[in-house]
C-alpha cells in the first residue's frame, strides 16, 4: 500500500506570495493532518480533516488555511507569506475520525523556504 | 494550556538501555504518542497509551501514568539506528495532540 504523498517537496517563495500544498492520504484513511516542523517550536499542529469537514484548528492565523475533496486528498494554503513561515510542512493520515487518538502515517514534507 | 516536556538531548552506547521521560500537561486527556524521527525523515508511530501501566512492543516499551502526568519510552539493547529523535505527544480533550520540542538521542559505539 503506497504511503503518504505530498507535493511539491521544496518550494521556495518570497514574502508576501501565497502558496498551496497539496497532500494524498494512504488508500482508505479518511483523516488528514496538518502540522509545521521548525527546529525551534518542534512540530505544530494546523488542522485536521476527516470527510471534507475541518475537525480541529491548532493556533495559527487565518493566512493558514486548508481544505479536504471527496477523494480524501487534502491542500492547505499559506497566504500574504512571512519569513517566519519557514519550515517543513508535514502531512499525516489515519484511519480513525481523530489525529487525537489514532496512530498517524507522515508524509515526507514539503520543505518550504520564505526569502 | 498544553505543555509536553522531555530532555533535549541523550547519549548512550550501543547494546544498552535508555529510558527517555515526558511530562505533560494537557486540558482533558485521551491519550499519550510516542514517535521516532530521523534526520530528514517524517516521523513513524512507535506507541499509544491511554492507560496506565507498561506496554511492550519488541525492543521498545512505553509506560505511561496519568495522575502523575508522566511518560517514559524504554529502548532496550540499544543499536546505532537508534539515533534519532523521538517525539512525545500528548493528545488533550479537544483530540488535538501536541507535541514535545523532540528528545535527540545520538547512540555511540
């Protein structure tokens, strides 16, 4: 069975720009996670989606937003982007309706650099 | 709030044992993750606890103890592929889990 997917792997933008990433869960999970790695606030927590619903928001602003379609594959977008939104974003499925109490399958990331 | 902390960093030698603790707190629980990373890679499920007590799972077991708001994961007969981090997460009452900054464990011969 084919892992999580996530494209593109390394994009690099400039402040201001907006950016999409997209995510495709393994065959048959309906859940999908977003979260932000940086070296300094570790990993963090964007939203979750299970059946095309936003189940969960971490604590980021509206530029962060994302989406699931009915093929359970999901994009989030990063809008009017900052310097501080530098990081790996990372992608994760799970079978369950909850990141919360499920195990959960990470993507390999999209490695986002904002200059 | 949510707050997960575990040491930043750990060393040992190979063929011994390491036990990597987490304390946290969190609004409501519904349970305890532990995840290991390698460098440049995502991160990959090692354990869930939502119970008290020691689950083993081959060379790795996590123990977990909810009045106490404490964890630990036990690496047994250490090897060098060991080195990684390893990534404690709490999940709170709203399912959202949050996560620990990452304990670096470096295994050394």
């Amino acid at each position: 069975k084919a892992g999580v997917t996530q494209t593109p792997r390394y994009l690099i933008k400039t402040r201001g720009q907006q950016v999409t990433l997209s995510c495709s869960p393994i065959s048959g999970h309906r859940s999908v996670s977003w979260y932000q790695q940086t070296p300094g606030q570790g990993l963090q927590f964007l939203f979750e989606y299970f059946s095309e619903t936003q189940r969960n928001k971490g604590n980021f602003p509206g530029r962060f937003s994302g989406r699931q379609f009915s093929n359970s594959r999901s994009e989030m977008n990063v809008s009017t982007l900052e310097l501080g939104d530098s990081a790996l974003y990372l992608c994760a499925s799970s079978l369950g309706l909850r990141a919360g109490n499920n195990e959960q399958f990470f993507g390999p990331g999209t490695r986002l650099t904002v200059l | 709030g949510q707050n997960i902390d575990q040491p930043t960093e750990m060393t040992a030698t190979e063929g011994a044992i390491v036990q990597i603790n987490c304390t946290y707190q969190t609004s409501g629980f519904n349970g305890l993750f532990w995840y290991q990373q390698h460098a440049g890679e995502a991160p990959t499920f090692l354990s869930y606890n939502v119970l008290d007590g020691l689950e083993e799972k081959g060379r790795f077991s996590s123990f977990l103890s909810r009045s106490k708001g404490y964890s630990y994961l036990l690496l047994k007969e250490l090897q060098m592929k060991d080195s990684a981090s390893y990534l404690c997460a709490a999940s709170g009452g709203s399912y959202i889990p949050t996560f620990g900054r990452g304990t670096s464990l470096i295994v050394h011969p």
